[in-house]
C-alpha cells in the first residue's frame, strides 16, 4: 500500500502538503453572475479552520474565569473555536473572536453585548423567534443550531428554514436524549442531506463520546465536517474523573490545584498537534491530499457490526 500512495505519504513529513482545513458556514449551491460577470446574488459568510477540531462547551462544574482563559488562549493560538454559554461569558468577561456564544430561548439576545462581532453564534435548539432575531442583530455572524438528538423532519424543516450549520451534541458517552449512539446521529443527519440533495450547502459538526485521536477522521468518514472537542481537553489538564460523567450539567470533574496558565495551554496545543499527527497519517495512507475529501466516504470504512453480520450471520445462535 505504501508504493501506490507513495506520493501523498511524503505530506506527512513535509514533501507534500495535506490539507487540514475546513470550512463552516452556508454554501450556495452555485453562483449567478450578471453580464458584467458581477454576483446577482449575495455571499453569505463563511470561515476557515485550519484543523476539523473545534472546543466544545465545558461541563458547567468546572468552568470558571481561570479554565475559560486557558481555553480561549489555546483556541486563540490554534485559530479555532470555543463554544461558551452566554452568562458564562458575562460572568467571567470573556470575550474574543474564538468565542462562540451559545444561546438558550431563555435567555434570549437581550442585552447581548459581547464586546466582539461573533463569527459563529450557537442556538441551543431550534426557536424560530430567535433565530430571526439572531439574524438581525448580527448580520455578520454564521448561525448554527445545536441539537440533542437527530429527526429527519426537524432536519428539513429548520433547513427551510434557513438553517445551514447543524451541531450534532450528546452526552459524554456519545449517547442522545433518545439514548442512540453518536455514530448512528452522524450517518443519519449525513444521509438526509445527500438524499435531499443539499449536503455540500451545510456543515455539519458534531461533539460527544469523541476521546481519541483516531475518533476525528472516523467521525469526519461518517459525514461530519468539524469534530468537538470535550473531555479528551479536561484529560489533557489532568483532571480528575468523579464519579459517571455523562451529562455536561451535573458531571463532576477536580482541576489540579496548581494550573498553571502557560503549562496548560502547552498541554492542550500538545493534544491538538498529536491529533492532527493522526489525521495526516490517515489522510496519507488513503491517497487524500485534504481532510474535506474525507467527509462521508463510509465506502473506505469497515463497520462491526458489518463485519460480524458477515462472517457469523450464518451461525446458529448468532444476534439472539
């Protein structure tokens, strides 16, 4: 195998470049240009990260003044995003272009002065009302729509809606409110978009039960565009596991005593860089030049439940 990817697996160690970019925002379809080969249409707006990793929202436990400005310095460095709750963000005065604030119907915009133009705003589920007002009140800003479990009607109908940025959140486990694996989320909100015909106008991000570095390229394989990141950052800050954390509410984790802002943020940058190590190994050993090529592409991935339907289905006894 390694003769006939020979030319892309010198990108791993800087003959050739892999890409680990990837884009978030709505796509057009495609473009309309007018006689002068002006846009008829308007572009909305798009950002770029240089890796499919972004920071999830921290268990509400732990997170304090001191975890937030360690993550955001990190995600500042690694020009990525960190996702924040609004009264964690006033709470604590946060603020920077990293940040992306997540928005509950409760609280609403009211009073929303981040002292920075967000360029991604969460919505944490679906409110039309808010969205709206959303819009209106940042017009620079990409929407995304945070859910805990995946219907194809809510799908579609919030699509409609204009809605073009999906966040795909469980719980620790990866597990929805429903109880479904977080793989089976990713396959099925990838596949109502293919067969609608509208997969290449949305992202798709997806966070929860991701705890490895081989989990980002398996979870991309399965139709994410972008991979959140929670406790494998909490791992990283050696924290302490107390008790069964799944829920991002009640979970309880124990910081070291002595953090220190600059070993930390080493820490995390340390955590990213391995994990981007694997991605372009894994990007080199299948041809790809660029992690957005591998977005979907389940027919290069073998599943288990696949594997033991083949080879033991025959069997007596076997899925009983």
């Amino acid at each position: 195998m390694s003769e006939i990817v020979r030319p892309t697996r010198d990108g791993i160690h800087g003959r050739e470049f892999i890409s680990t970019a990837v884009d978030l925002g709505p796509k057009p379809p495609f473009l309309r240009f007018d006689e002068r080969g002006e846009l008829r249409q308007q572009v909305s707006p798009t950002l770029s990260l240089p890796i499919p990793v972004l920071f999830d929202l921290p268990p509400a436990t732990v997170l304090s003044q001191r975890l937030g400005k360690i993550l955001l310095a990190t995600a500042e460095e690694a020009e990525t995003l960190l996702i924040l709750p609004v009264a964690a963000i006033k709470k604590f005065a946060l603020f920077g272009r990293p940040i992306v604030p997540l928005i509950t119907a409760r609280d609403g915009l009211a009073g929303a002065d981040f002292q920075f133009e967000p360029r991604l705003i969460e919505l944490d589920g679906w409110d039309d009302g808010l969205y709206r007002q959303a819009q209106g009140q940042f017009p620079g800003s990409i929407i995304c729509l945070r859910l805990d479990s995946v219907s194809k009607e809510e799908l579609l109908r919030t699509f409609a809606a204009g809605m073009r940025v999906f966040h795909l959140a469980t719980n620790y486990h990866g597990r929805d409110r429903d109880g479904r694996f977080v793989l089976d989320l990713i396959r099925e909100a990838h596949q109502v978009f293919v067969n609608a015909g509208f997969r290449d106008e949305v992202t798709l991000l997806g966070s929860g039960g991701i705890v490895a570095a081989e989990h980002v390229p398996k979870a991309i394989i399965c139709g994410l565009d972008v991979v959140g990141l929670d406790t494998p950052l909490l791992v990283a800050l050696q924290a302490q596991f107390l008790g069964e954390c799944a829920d991002r509410q009640t979970s309880q984790f124990k910081l070291p005593a002595a953090l220190k802002t600059d070993w930390a943020k080493q820490r995390v940058t340390n955590l990213l860089a391995s994990w981007r190590d694997q991605l372009l190994e894994v990007l080199g050993a299948m041809g790809l030049r660029e992690v957005r090529r591998l977005r979907g592409e389940m027919g290069r991935a073998m599943f288990q439940i696949d594997l033991e339907r083949e080879a033991f289905s025959g069997i007596e006894g076997y899925g009983s």
